[in-house]
C-alpha cells in the first residue's frame, strides 16, 4: 500500500477502504505522507466526494491519530469537536 495508489484510487472515483483511510492519516500524522500528496488526496475528495463509509472511516481515523481521554469514570456522555472538524460522541 501506499500514497500514490490511494489518491489514484480516490482520483478515478473508487471507494477507499477503512485500512487505506487508516494508512493515509497515519502517513500524515508521522509525516511520512509530504504535503503535496496529502494536497493532491484532499484534491480528489472534494471533486469525487466520499461515501458515508469513508467519511465514518477518516473521522475515526483523525480522532484516533492523536491522544484519547478516557472520561468514562467522570461523566456518562462526552463530546469532543476536533479542530479538523471532527465529532465523536461515546455514551457509556
């Protein structure tokens, strides 16, 4: 797997599978993605669009590319936006 190949999958239209979604924002978090391919993917996803699919599958992937807090023990329900305009809601 890597960059070139998911931005061409994305580019001609096809669905990104929840594994190339994971892939690609890892790539991004641990800059081993460059910028202009990370420009190039976004590119092709605001022309092509993504599924619901791909859009649950890149939330999840953004929210959990960085640190998560475990507030089950403090309170029922937590909300946390994203400054990359992620939402994740996680009842408990």
């Amino acid at each position: 797997m890597n960059a070139v190949d998911i931005i061409i999958k994305k580019r001609d239209k096809q669905q990104l599978d929840r594994e190339e979604i994971n892939y690609f924002i890892r790539g991004i978090t641990n800059n081993e993605i460059p910028d202009y391919q990370a420009a190039a993917w976004a590119m092709a996803v605001l022309l092509n669009g993504m599924t619901d699919q791909e859009t649950t599958d890149l939330t999840m992937a953004m929210a959990h590319s960085g640190q998560m807090i475990d507030l089950s023990k403090v309170i029922p329900i937590e909300v946390d936006k994203h400054s990359t305009g992620a939402l994740e809601i996680r009842r408990h």
